[in-house]
C-alpha cells in the first residue's frame, strides 16, 4: 500500500484554497481618510483605544506607533455586505511587537451596530509573516439579520503593527445557529385527516389528542422516523402530526433541519418554520439539510408541532437541530503529530506484529498492518494543541479497524473512548468523569473501517466510522470539555489490528456543491425503446467459446454446456488448490448498454463476477475497471436472508489508485434464479440495473439512492473496455465465508448471454479541440500555467443545443462553463485543484497527489443530457531537480545509453516510481538499493503511464541522429509508445511506436527507431516517458548520415 507524503500545513496553507479576496477595503491603504488614515479606513471610538497611536505610510505600507491605549488600539474598514454563516477571509502581510488581533463588526442592513464577531490573535515578530484568516459570520440579536461587515485590527496596550497588502473576501455558507437537538421523545399523532386545519393556539402546548387521535410515544432512529408501520399500509396522503418541547434558559437562536417522502411543515409555537406543503421534498435525497428555518426561542418552553403527509414512495421523515447538521460534518487531518502506516521498519510502541494482507473485499490491494497483543500502548500519551487562530480546528487521532477482540481505550484526561468487543459486534462508548456522554455500536460487518474522533475547542466531538466493506459513513456527537492529549492502549487480554495510526488537527471538509447538474439516473432502462444499437450479442451456442470472439486461457474450467449456457467451473485440482478461470471479450466496448443473464454463486472461497475493464488503470490512456458485480458477500448471508452483491469502480488519479463500491441485496427466494444485470455507461453516468430496474443503494461517498457513479462524485473514463465473466478464488481473507475447505465443489457460474448496445453516435454534440497540437503528451514544469481551448456544436439530428463543457483530468471534473465556446487556463497545482473532485479520495482514504500522467478532455453536455468529449491531451509534471550522471559517468552520444544507468538523485528528481524494484528479490545480490525502478542489467520493466527517467548525456555535436530502441511486449489492444524529451523542452523530440511481438514473451527482441531527432552539443538531460506495457533495453543514437 503506497500513502501519499505528510504534509505539516502552516497557518497560511491551511485556508489558501479557500481565499476570494473579492471585498475592496482598500487594503493597498490609498488615498487620504480622516485623522491620517489611508481613505476608507476610521479609528475605532471606543475609549479604552484612546489615545491613537502615531501612524506612518510608505508605499502602500500602514505603520501605527505604540499603542498608548488601555485595551491598546483598533481601526475599523467601510462596511461590506456578508450573510450569517459564511466567513470573511483575510489575507495580510504583518510585523511589529506584542499581539494583533483581527475581527469584525457586525451590522444590519441599515448600519445598525449588532455586535463583534470571535477575535483572532497573532503574535507579532520583527520580521513580516504572511497570515490569511477566516472570520465566521454570525447573527447576534433576535430578529436582526446580520447583513453588513467592518474588519477592524489593532494591537493590545504598548504593540506596535506594520501592515501591508491586505485583502479580503467574502464566502458565503449555510448557517446553522444555536446548540442542541431535540429531545428524544415526540408524541405521535394518527391518522389524522389531511384536510384537518388546527387553530394556531392548538399549536402552542403537547396534547392529549389532536386531529382525533391519541398521542402515543415514538422515538427516531437519531433524525429519521419511518412510520410505516404505525400507518399500516404505504400509501400517498397518510397524514401525521408529531409534537416536541425545547426549552432554554433565555432567548436564543436555533436552526431546524427538515426532510420529507413527501410533505412536511413543522411550526415553532405556533409559527411555520418551515413549510413544504405545495412542492414536497424537491431536495431529492432525504436528509435535515433538505429545509432549512432559524427562529429566535423564548424563554422557557418552546412548543415544535410537525404537520407530515406521506408520498407514494415511503413512510420516512427526519428533523432535527443544530447538533445535528453536525453529524453530517466531516473532518479530515490537516496536521499529523503522529502517523504510522506501517510500511517501513521502525521502533514502534507496544511492538507490534507486521502482518501482510488485502485492505478489503472488492480492493485487493496490498498492506500492512500492526497487529497488537495484551497491554500493548499503541499510542504513548500525545499532547495536541490547538492554535488560537483556528477556530475551526479540531483536536483528532483515529485508525483504520480491522480485527479486534476485548477493549481498545483512548485516554484524554478524564474523557474516555472504548472500543468493546467479546465475541459480537463491537461497543463504542464516550464518557467523561464516570458519565456516559454517548454510545454506539460497529457492527462487524462494517470492518475494516476508518475511526476518527475529533474534539474542538467549543466542546462539541465527533467520532466518525466510515466503512471500507460497504462505503457507509455512521457519527454520533457529544460534548465534553476539550481534550490535550491522548493515550491509546489495550486492556488485559485484548487484542487488535489496525492501519493508519494518526493523531493531529483536523478541520473540516469543505461541502461545496460537486456537482454542476442534476442527474437523475432513470428507474428502468430499455435500450430498444431508447434507440440504442444492438452491436454485439453472444447466445454461447456450441460446446467451446469462439476464439474469434473469445479469449480463453483456461479451457478445462471455462467451456460451454451445449444447452446455450457459457460454464465457469470452480473445483480443487490434483494439489488440492481451489481452480477457476474467465472469459474476456477480445472486443472492446465503449459508451452503451452491457447487459448478461446469468446465475449467481454462493459457496464459499471463491466468487463470480460480471466485469469491464481495459488494459490498464489510466482512465485517459487504457481504461478502468467497473465491477457490474462481485458476489463474494453471497457467502456470509445465513438461511433465509437477502444476498449482497458488490459494485465498484476502480480507477486512478496520477499514481493514486482510487475505489468507490456500493453493496445491494438480492431477496434469499431469488438467489438461485436466473437474472438479468446491466451496466448504463455513458459519459456522465455509469448505473446498474438488475432484472430491469436501477439498483437501490446508498453509500457515503455521493448522494444518489442507487448504484450510480459519476465523475464528479466518483470518476469516468472514455476509453473502450473488454467485457469479462470470471471465477475468482479468494486470497486468504481471513474471514470464514472465505475458507473454500467449508465449500461444496464443484461449482458452476452460468452465464445464458451477453449484449452490448451502443451509445447513439448521430444523437451526440460534436466537441473538438480548437488548437491543433503538435503532440499528444507535454511535459511541464510544476506551477506551469497553460491553456485549453475547445468548441462544442449541437448534432445535427437533434439538434439539441449545448448546455455545459466540463474540463476532466484523469475522468474527473476540475473546470466547467455554459459557453461551448470555452477556454480553461490551469495549472497544475495544490490550489488550483483544492476541493475538485479530482482530489476526492475513494475507499482506500488515500488523498491523490498531483504526481503522474494527466490526461485532460473536455466533455460537452447537451439539453437532452446526451454528451461527448475531445481526444484526450496529456501533460506530465517532472520537477526541475538536480541530479547527476550515474556513478558519475555521463553517457556519450553517439553511442548507447543503458536505460538502468539512469541518473542519481532520487525519486522526484531523477525518476518517476515508488512501486518498488520487482527485480531485487530478498537473498539475491540488490542492483541499485532503495530505489524504485524496476531496473536490472540494462533492462527497464514493469513500467506504468507517469513514470519516467532523466539520463545525462554528453553529445559530441550538434546534429540529426537516428535513436533506435530495443524493446518487448506481447501486450495487444494498446498504444505502446516512448516518448524522448531533451533538456526540459514541453514537446518530445521524439516518440517511439512500439507494436506487440507474436510470441507471449517480454524479451526485448523487437526494434523501433526515430529516424530523425536533433540533439545539440554539450552536456544535456534525456528524459524517457514509457506509455504503455512493455520492457525496454539500450537505446542506441547513431548519425543520420552513418
């Protein structure tokens, strides 16, 4: 397992992404204001600031002497318009002695003064600091909305503060005012007639029967009511009323969330809050944030009375307060004090065992992990501090789960976590001072899964699980008094597993709306109806696959019944080894409608799948692989319930493998039926039927309430893929479903057909590149600026006018315009691509670099939501980093240079590749040790699209040489190619075209040359960029006139 770089965030990159600088306060501090003060800008009047101190300006720097004040001193800026919950961000360049302060004054729109916003304190040094801040927006006074803002900064009592370059921003967010949830217990109402109309007094205290039916208790799952069973039959226009008290101590302002299937109006002591009874729950999925209301509490007792009729779909409803929108926060680590993956040798606490196994069902990727024994400190006691200045911030340690049996304890003080396990499901209880501040259970079948607990300075915490079986994401929150430290142990007995140990500070994600349009994935699908091609269809007639259309390594367990069905058979060989095989189609497929009727598995260690993939992971370059489905979870289901089946997408961004998967059930009466499951994938949407109809599923990574993927949630690809049946016999799993000697064999996976229907070419809008380029791959430097360009028309069957362009790297969205005339200028940084989907992480919680190959097109979408895209346009990123010639040796052109021989100076610098060397195995001599090359004698291998080589050479003179490559692969269906760049120059010099040998080696025994490449004297840098699957061997340049 490969774990991107820890990065130790300063005060200024923590909030860079986040920064507009769209507010004009004059912070260049021009022209003349009152008492010597730049235009724009007053002292502030209170009088602990008086007397004011002396000011200087030079050039745009704003100099105040020492502040003789009492409280020091404070200047105020012109007012500006914000909205309660967004936050004011500024950026400054500052100096001076003593502390500063920075915050706002908040007014209404009149001008009002409401009250000061939380002040942010720094300390000041000789030397300028750069400091960017945030400010949170709030309401201050019942019934006054805040509507306008002053920044105002100063020093305390004898500071001194020289300032420059201020800037200032506005970024507007939802605002959630108060603290605290409603009580538990509701009275439940029904039924009760829709058409009932109660007088508002009505309204105004608990009753005893309301609308003719008497109150009875209920209690919702956290926010979520179903009342499906109270109501007897689902039906539209079941009609309840559910009533609540809150009380508080004195007047305060307090946000209600609300969602509905399908109508909801809750009121406030008589009062709407909200109200949905004309348009139902328009928001889709069904959460708090659908509505929204903030009302100002009185004093006492506060009577919330809910009006809900049901739609046809469910009986559910959800409410709930401010601590609640919390509960749908989340939090990632933006400073580590601590972090162990385990991958490297390393004196450890509580000495674990390394053990070696796949992170989950559906993401057999390798890693390891500690396992730990009785007693053992996982974590010695670590303190966590918590700057001052953000206020966001939250104190955070967490693991990844995999096995644990007895308790697991975080100390923080007087405050404990536990995690509890004796022989169930796991327990995780919070309490402090002997106190129980909340409960909750994991369920084992959740693991492994992601634990993070977090704590800030207010109080409030949050423990986080997010599950890597089955993507869902559960919290509960409390509060406590904000922990220093933690110490993380086992208790006598106790035993655990883990990954990815961390402490630190995390802050919270940045919710940003994803996604640019709504889509609706259809409920049925009927591609005939829709007009879409039948292109392809197999009825596996016969006794054997056609190798014509078929590729078939394993003839023995893959063949056909001569009754129409294609067999994959999974049974023990003569060594006791469970065997099984597959069916690739030698066909490749693009946008369209797969589709295959077949039976699923169920025995346990092996599984069937129904999958696409390419010839490799670069979803620009060769693809990425979208499991219809996997049924290893078929295994674990007991007598009489539902199966589960898997569906994943498995692509990459760079060099970081990313995974999203959804799980569905089958009802336990169908699982030895025939079915019929189908893949949607078009350029906007991958989605899964089953039988005729979109599979439901929720997971935590988007909001759709079915197998839907998309790229800007998930990721997408335009490459075309082979269509595969396999049999798959597990690893060692660990689990007990996985163990194939508790099985029955042999078993069979019958497969009856398979259709591909395509994606209707004449009904999409034409989109092209506006600028001819003169290669397809580019290589830049990092913070390189550059431009796209591209045009989009309507087809001209239908039409359809163009809606949206959308830029995509690597299958994921990072720009987008309503013009189909539209230019994008990049670059390829930390900023630019801050909070695009591009640096979403999938299941594996790996953050993606910015390293590799990317591979940008740009899709048009058009107003019948018909799309399609450019070729693709590559760039890759090497650092402009010193090296040196191998063992100092620079290679003489003409001549050979020795692809092994690459230059010294380390991944980054001299290479591209942190997969390990395949070619130095444990006792044999190591050909250059701790580097990641797969390199051997002189042959290059194992190379993957983004990585590359830097070779110094020294070249007699200038001129025109033939390069001529030795090379080998028997990789078919891929554009292999090796691209040649000189002394940093973005267009390659020269590219080789590498085509596949007969025979299934990987000797270098073929040849391919660039006729002409012009090389100038001197000391110079190669760079070789493999694309592609192959091994490579010496590189010969020779005259052109030899």
């Amino acid at each position: 397992m490969r774990l991107m770089p820890i990065v130790i965030f300063s005060l200024f990159s923590l909030f860079s992404a986040g920064f507009t600088g769209d507010v004009d306060v004059n912070g260049a501090f021009n022209g003349k204001g009152s008492q010597g003060l730049p235009s724009g800008w007053t002292f502030n009047a209170y009088a602990g600031f008086r007397p004011n101190p002396e000011i200087k300006r030079n050039d745009g720097e704003l100099s105040f002497g020492q502040a003789k004040g009492k409280n020091g001193f404070g200047v105020n800026s012109k007012p500006f318009p914000v909205s309660p919950g967004g936050k004011v961000s500024l950026y400054a360049e500052i100096r001076g002695s003593g502390m500063a302060y920075f915050r706002i004054h908040l007014l209404n729109k009149t001008g009002k003064w409401l009250g000061l916003g939380i002040p942010k304190n720094l300390k000041l040094r000789d030397d300028w600091q750069k400091i960017e801040l945030e400010l949170p927006v709030a309401n201050t006074k019942p019934d006054e909305l805040t509507a306008q803002a002053r920044i105002m900064f100063g020093t305390g009592s004898g500071g001194k503060l020289a300032i420059r370059n201020l800037k200032a921003g506005f970024k507007p967010g939802r605002y959630i005012a108060g603290r605290g949830g409603f009580p538990r217990g509701w009275k439940l109402y029904l039924p009760v007639d829709p058409k009932f109309t109660p007088k508002p007094e009505d309204l105004l205290k608990i009753p005893a029967v309301f609308g003719g039916a008497a109150a009875k208790d209920i209690h919702p799952d956290g926010v979520f009511f179903d009342l499906k069973n109270a109501f007897g039959v689902q039906k539209t226009g079941n009609c309840a009323w559910l009533f609540n008290e809150l009380t508080v101590s004195k007047p305060a302002e307090f946000t209600i969330g609300a969602g509905a299937d399908w109508w909801i109006t809750v009121y406030i002591n008589g009062k709407p809050v909200i109200d949905t009874s004309k348009t139902g729950n328009v928001s889709g999925k069904l959460e708090i944030s659908n509505q929204t209301g903030t009302v100002w509490l009185k004093k006492g007792r506060n009577t919330v009375a809910v009006r809900y009729v049901t739609g046809a779909g469910s009986s559910r409803l959800c409410i709930g307060g401010p601590d609640d929108f919390s509960d749908r926060e989340s939090f990632k680590m933006v400073k580590y004090c601590f972090f162990d993956d385990f991958e490297k040798p390393m004196k450890r606490s509580g000495q674990p065992e390394i053990t070696s196994g796949i992170i989950s069902s559906g993401l057999l990727v390798s890693t390891r992990k500690g396992k730990y024994g009785s007693n053992a400190v996982l974590l010695p006691k670590m303190k966590i501090a918590i700057p001052l200045s953000l206020t966001d911030a939250r104190f955070a340690w967490g693991f990844r789960l995999y096995e644990l049996n007895g308790t697991l304890s975080g100390i923080m003080g007087k405050t404990v976590l536990k995690f509890t396990r004796s022989g169930g499901d796991i327990q995780a209880g919070l309490e402090e001072n002997g106190k129980t501040i909340f409960t909750m259970p994991v369920p084992i079948s959740l693991l492994p899964a992601d634990l993070l607990f977090t704590a800030g300075m207010d109080g409030k915490c949050n423990l986080t699980v997010k599950s890597l079986a089955d993507s869902s994401r559960h919290r509960r929150n409390g509060r406590i008094h904000p922990p220093k430290s933690v110490l993380l142990e086992l208790s006598d007995g106790s035993s655990v597993e883990i990954d990815l140990l961390q402490s630190g500070l995390a802050m919270p994600e940045e919710q940003k709306k994803r996604f640019p349009f709504k889509l609706t994935p259809a409920k049925y699908f009927d591609p005939v109806k829709a007009g879409w091609k039948l292109a392809f269809e197999e009825y596996f007639e016969g006794t054997q696959p056609d190798p014509a259309r078929w590729m078939n390594k394993y003839p023995d367990h893959v063949y056909l019944d001569g009754k129409g069905h294609l067999i994959i058979k999974a049974d023990f060989d003569q060594k006791k080894q469970l065997r099984s095989g597959g069916l690739t189609s030698r066909q490749f497929f693009g946008y369209g409608w797969y589709e295959a009727r077949l039976k699923f598995t169920r025995q346990p260690g092996w599984w069937s799948a129904f999958w696409l993939f390419g010839t490799g992971n670069h979803p620009m370059l060769d693809g990425i692989e979208i499991d219809i489905y996997e049924d290893y979870y078929t295994r674990k289901a007991k007598t009489g319930d539902p199966l589960t089946l898997d569906h994943n997408v498995h692509t990459s961004t760079g060099t970081t493998q990313k995974s999203w998967n959804y799980l569905s059930t089958i009802p336990a009466a169908e699982a030895d039926q025939f079915h019929t499951i189908a893949c949607k994938r078009t350029p906007f949407e991958i989605s899964l039927y089953l039988d005729g109809r979109l599979i439901a599923a929720r997971a935590a990574h988007s909001d759709y309430d079915s197998v839907t993927f998309d790229p800007f949630f998930h990721g997408g690809s335009p490459v075309k893929l082979n269509a595969i049946f396999s049999g798959i016999p597990m690893r060692t799993w660990g689990r007990s479903w996985s163990d194939p000697a508790k099985g029955k064999f042999p078993e069979y996976f019958m497969v009856d057909y398979f259709r591909f229907y395509e994606y209707p070419a004449d009904r999409l809008p034409a989109v092209r590149w506006k600028k001819t380029v003169k290669t397809d791959l580019r290589l830049l430097r990092p913070g390189t600026k550059f431009v796209f360009e591209a045009e989009a028309e309507p087809s001209l069957k239908t039409e359809s006018p163009v809606r949206e362009m959308y830029l995509m790297d690597n299958g994921a969205m990072i720009a987008s315009s309503t013009n189909p005339d539209c230019q994008f200028e990049i670059s390829i940084d930390p900023l630019y691509y801050a909070n695009t989907p591009y640096v979403n992480p999938g299941r594996s919680g790996i953050v993606p670099g910015l390293d590799g190959l990317h591979g940008f097109a740009v899709f048009a979408r058009d107003a019948a939501g018909m799309g399609s895209c450019t070729e693709p346009q590559f760039v890759l990123i090497v650092p402009d980093r010193p090296t040196s010639p191998y063992q100092g040796k620079a290679a003489k052109l003409p001549g050979i240079v020795n692809p092994a021989f690459y230059d010294e100076g380390g991944n980054g610098a001299a290479y591209s590749d942190s997969k390990g060397n395949f070619f130095n195995k444990p006792g044999k001599k190591t050909f250059r040790p701790g580097e990641d090359v797969d390199a051997a004698g002189n042959v290059i291998g194992r190379v993957v699209a983004g990585e590359w080589l830097k070779y110094t050479v020294d070249i007699e003179s200038a001129g025109d040489y033939r390069a001529v490559l030795n090379y080998g692969t028997p990789v078919r269906g891929r554009n292999h190619r090796l691209y040649l760049f000189i002394d940093g120059i973005p267009e390659p010099a020269g590219i080789f075209t590498l085509k596949p040998h007969k025979e299934p080696h990987w000797k270098c025994s073929e040849k391919a040359e660039i006729r002409t490449v012009r090389l100038p004297k001197g000391r110079h840098r190669l760079v070789l960029v493999p694309v592609g699957a192959f091994n490579f061997s010496n590189l010969e340049f020779t005259k052109s006139n030899q």
